[in-house]
C-alpha cells in the first residue's frame, strides 16, 4: 500500500463512519439532549489513536487494502460498542449524567462510588463482550485500546467493592455517614464521629443506664434480666472482635490493593513487569478480576515488560 490507497480508504472510512455512527441529530434524539454528539465524544481516541495505530500496523504487516479497511471497520464498531459498555445509560440519562468523552483515568474518590453523575456507567456484562471480541482480533490491537480496557476494568472492580465496603458497610447495612454526606469529605467525617459516638451511647451506655433506673424504681427482677442481657450481649461483642477485626482489615487492604492498582494506570508509562506483580498480588488476595485483564496483561508484558505507553501508536 502507498500514501494513495490510504487516502482512498481514509475517504470511503469517512462515509462509512458517518453512517455507523449515526447523525448528530439521531443521538440528540435518542438522549434527550441538545447538541449531544457521539461523533464528539469517540472521535479523539479513534482518530487520534486508534485508527493511526491500525494504519502503522497494516503497512508493517504489509496488509491489502481490503484487510486494512474491514480492519478499520471492526475497530470502530468496537469503539462504539465500548462507548455504550462505558455509558450504558446512554438512552436513559437524567440531570447532570452526560458522558464527557469516551473515557479516561478516573479520579479516585469513596464518597463517589456508583454516581452517575461522573458521566460513566459501566455495564461489566458488556465490557466483557467487547474485550472478548476485541482479543480474537490480534490484528486490530494497539496500546491504547488495551490502555482503555484496562482502565475500565479495574475502575469498575474498584468502584464496586468500594460502594460495598463504604456505603453498605460490606453487606451489613447502610453507612448513614455516606448517604448523608452529599460527597463532602468534611460532613462525611463529622457524620462519621456523629453516629459512631451515638452507636457508642446507645450500645454501652443505654442499656445499664436503664437497667440502673429500673432498680432505683424498685424494679429489681427487670433490672436483673436486662443487665444480663446487656452482659451476654457485651460476652458476644467480645467474642466476634478477633473475626470482625480481621475481616476489617481484609476488607481495607483489598481495597487499598485495587487502589493502588487502578493509581498505576493513570502515569504516561507504565511498567508492565511491576502492574503484573502487583496484580498478581491483588488476585492471591481474593479480588476477582475478568480474565480479559490477565490477558492484556500477558500481552504487555510480552511486548516489553520494562514500558508500556498508553498513547504510543502502532
């Protein structure tokens, strides 16, 4: 292939992306949402990145022109299909949910976990689909594709276990703390010492407290049997403190471990030897990660386990 035939298939990708995508005033339309775009929205990362990468690729690998065209063609379905893996309420979207590009690194916050309002909504069943389909294409990937998969997928794992940790204390119930702090770290934190001090109060303190009355008042049987009660009860606290404690700091290590994990994806380069390693780490400790991520791990490292570049075409 020369200069010629890739502008030949440049001006025939053109139509071709037009159509597949869809008008501006389809997705308007669809989203309830004026001016919205999905051309706007994916065309930095396919144009920018993605379709150079695949055009590098085909004259390295000395492809036909039909090969580097239905190349082209796959990758952009891919995009499309990962856009609405990324945002799957797309068609559904309310106040303040528009996505603001296609995706990039996530800025880590607890208080934030499971908000739409970030512009992202991830379908894990979809994302799946889309790795899988990607893989089986070796001949369309490229760093930043690999970059972006990844990315989503630690974030999604990350995102999810931390709604369970902070906001469902873990399966136990509902950390009132969060719901209540509107995404203020501040208020969150003074909540937190609110209701913690008030479970104190009425955990310890409330019970003899009134067992105390109750004797006072000549209601010793009463008191007896409550402060018993409260005994036996302070008996089982006591008990279950070693388990509790270790499945605590369980809990807060898994989720430093994907924190820390999901932090080496946001540099420029990364280091595939040491994002394998610590991945590695994360799985022995019983995170379940998709097997899609092991895969483009593998392949990273067999590239060069010393740097891998997000943006580097080709």
């Amino acid at each position: 292939m020369d200069d010629n035939d890739l502008s030949q298939i440049d001006a025939s990708l053109d139509e071709f992306v037009k159509r597949e995508i869809g008008s501006d005033e389809y997705w308007e339309k669809e989203t309830g949402i004026s001016g919205f775009s999905l051309y706007a929205l994916i065309s930095p990362v396919l144009e920018g990145t993605i379709l150079p990468s695949i055009k590098a690729n085909a004259l390295i690998n000395n492809s036909t022109k039909e090969e580097l065209r239905d190349q082209c063609i796959r990758a952009l379905r891919l995009i499309i299909a990962l856009f609405k893996a990324l945002h799957h309420n797309v068609f559904s979207l309310c106040e303040n949910e528009e996505p603001h590009d296609l995706w990039h690194h996530q800025k880590y916050d607890f208080l934030r976990a499971n908000d739409l309002t970030r512009g992202i909504a991830i379908d894990k069943a979809q994302l799946t689909n889309v790795a899988a389909d990607y893989l089986s294409h070796p001949e369309i990937r490229n760093n930043k594709f690999d970059w972006m998969l990844l990315d989503a997928f630690v974030f999604a794992e990350l995102d999810a276990y931390t709604y369970h940790v902070v906001n469902t204390g873990s399966g136990t119930g509902i950390n009132w703390a969060a719901m209540f702090a509107g995404k203020s770290h501040p208020k969150y934190y003074g909540l937190q010492f609110l209701f913690v001090s008030l479970g104190i109060s009425l955990r310890y303190l409330a019970m003899p407290a009134i067992a105390y009355f109750l004797m006072i008042k000549d209601y010793g049987t009463l008191a007896t049997i409550l402060a018993g009660g409260w005994l036996l009860y302070l008996a089982f606290l006591l008990f279950g403190f070693p388990k509790r404690w270790r499945a605590r700091k369980k809990r807060a290590a898994l989720l430093s471990y994907l924190a820390d994990l999901y932090g080496m994806l946001g540099d420029g380069t990364i280091s595939p030897r040491r994002f394998k390693e610590t991945l590695d780490k994360v799985a022995a400790e019983g995170v379940v990660l998709d097997g899609a991520v092991f895969s483009l791990v593998d392949r990273m490292v067999a590239r060069d386990a010393t740097a891998f570049i997000p943006s580097q075409v080709g």
